[in-house]
C-alpha cells in the first residue's frame, strides 16, 4: 500500500504469515520469555490457563513462549497481570541481571 501526504510517501509492506521481525536484542528478549515461563510455571499455571486469563487461545501463548510469535508492550503487561507478577518489576529484575 502506497500513501502520499504532501509530497511525502508512505510504502506499508506485509509481511509473509508466520513472519517474525528480526531484533538485534534477540538474547535479551529470549531471556525475558524464559523468565515469563518461569514465573508461569511457579504459578502452576498451565498455557492453556494463561490464555484463557488472556482471552487467546492456548496456540498464541505457545507461540510466545517458543519465540515463533513476540509480545507487544500491551501484551507483556496483560501477561504479567495475568501471571500475578508486576511488569515494572519483571523488567526490573531483567535488567539487573543483565549487569
């Protein structure tokens, strides 16, 4: 899709099914989603549960978790909610590990 707004173009591609974005943070973000299934399972809460305080289905909390799909800001605050964890502290906890 191509839009122009006063001599300024736009092109918006779209990207394959399945396609993740590629991130130069990978390690970082792998190391995020293991300590969200770390927490999940300390819950003992299962995907399934997961997704259904989340309103998905179980395959989206899968995907997450094996790094076929990623999580928006949004939705890594529902998660934590959603896990009884504080996303402020989950990120803090990340980032102190990482020094």
């Amino acid at each position: 899709m191509v839009l122009s707004l006063n001599r300024i173009t736009l092109t918006v591609r779209r990207q394959p099914a399945g396609h993740v974005l590629k991130t130069i943070h990978k390690d970082r973000y792998s190391k995020l989603i293991e300590e969200m299934v770390r927490l999940r399972k300390d819950k003992k809460m299962t995907q399934t549960q997961l997704a259904q305080q989340l309103g998905k289905p179980q395959s989206y909390v899968g995907k997450v978790e094996t790094r076929e799909r990623k999580l928006d800001i949004i939705e890594f605050v529902d998660w934590c909610k959603a896990i009884g964890q504080s996303p402020s502290e989950v990120l803090r906890s990340q980032l102190e590990n990482e020094t």
